[in-house]
C-alpha cells in the first residue's frame, strides 16, 4: 500500500478478483471468528459475479491491488416501493486501514443508492463493534436503536 494518501478506485467485483477476494474474505472471518464451509464462500463468490443474483460487490483498488470490499444485496422491502440495499459485509485488510479506503467504500455506495434509486442503504453492527468501524459509521448516518432477533435452523 503506498504510503502516500490516495484515492482508491472503487468498482464492481470481476471474476479476476476471485484470488483477492477470497483472501479478504478469509480475514473478514476471522474477524468474526467465524468459518464458514467452501460450499457457502464458492457460492457467495458465485453469486457475486452473477448479474441474476441479488447479492453484489465492491471492491476497492489500488495500484491495481485490492484493499477492501463491501459485500451487498439488494431486496425488496414492505415499507417502500423502491428496493434498499443492505451491507452485508464490509472490510479493510489491517495494513490499509485508516487512509479513507472503509469510507470510499460506503460513499460509493450512498451514490449508488441515488443513482439505482434505492429507497435506502442500510447496516447492522454488533454494539460493542470496534472503535474505527462505529466511528466510520457514525459520519453516514445515526444508529436507529433496533435490536435484532436471530431464529436458527435445529441442528
Ligand atoms: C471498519 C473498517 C472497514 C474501516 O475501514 P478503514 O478503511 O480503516 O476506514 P477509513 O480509513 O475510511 O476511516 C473512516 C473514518 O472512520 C473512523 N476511524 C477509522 N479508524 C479509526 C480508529 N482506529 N479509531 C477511531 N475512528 C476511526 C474515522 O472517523 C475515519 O474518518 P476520518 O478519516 O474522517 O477521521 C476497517 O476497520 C475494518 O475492516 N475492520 C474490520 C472489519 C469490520 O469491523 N467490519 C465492519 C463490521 S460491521
């Protein structure tokens, strides 16, 4: 990452992205101590590059490296008669953190949101969520106080 402040492009996901992604991918995880099977990472992978697919990704480049992503999908909602986008994922590798690349990520999307003519954009984070992530998140818009209930499939 050069150490100078620069501009990250910020772009849509390409089947030539697939090594990068799936790396940050795997840091993203492990940030939430979570491992998912490769049938769940190969069909999240496949269902980005599928123009069908509901699912979408952004990736943020830099001198033709890829820093960060943000992993979304679009849905209906009973509320609007506009879809809205949700943030699903998002990530920095550590290394390129702090240099703007999480928020040019977000303002991509936010122009998106007025470009596609989502009704909104919107994220969760866990409450206690580090420092950086609620700081960033904090100068897009005010937490709304919803809590959010998690019924799982019996095992
Ligand atoms: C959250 C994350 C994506 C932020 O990416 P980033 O590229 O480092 O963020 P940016 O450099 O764009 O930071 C933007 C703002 O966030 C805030 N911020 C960033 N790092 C911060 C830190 N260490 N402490 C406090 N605020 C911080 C600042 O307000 C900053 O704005 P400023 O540059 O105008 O001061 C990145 O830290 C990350 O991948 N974290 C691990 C995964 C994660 O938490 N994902 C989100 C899960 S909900």
């Amino acid at each position: 990452m050069p150490t100078l402040p620069t501009t990250a492009l910020i772009r849509a996901a390409l089947p030539a992205d697939e090594t990068a992604w799936r790396q940050l991918w795997r840091g993203y995880c492990d940030f939430y101590k979570v491992k998912l099977s490769d049938e769940v990472s190969n069909r999240t992978w496949k269902r980005i590059l599928d123009p069908d697919s509901a699912v979408m990704c952004i990736v943020a480049e830099v001198d033709g490296q890829v820093y960060g992503f943000a992993n979304c999908v679009v849905h209906e909602n009973t509320w609007e008669t506009q879809p809205v986008c949700y943030l699903e994922d998002l990530f920095v590798i550590p290394s390129a953190r702090g240099k703007g690349i999480g928020k040019a990520l977000i303002e991509w999307l936010r122009n998106a949101m007025r470009a596609e003519g989502w009704a909104r954009l919107y994220w969760m984070t866990r409450e206690e969520n580090n420092e950086a992530a609620r700081g960033l998140y904090d100068q897009f818009a005010q937490a709304d106080g919803f809590v959010r209930y998690v019924v799982r499939q019996p095992r």
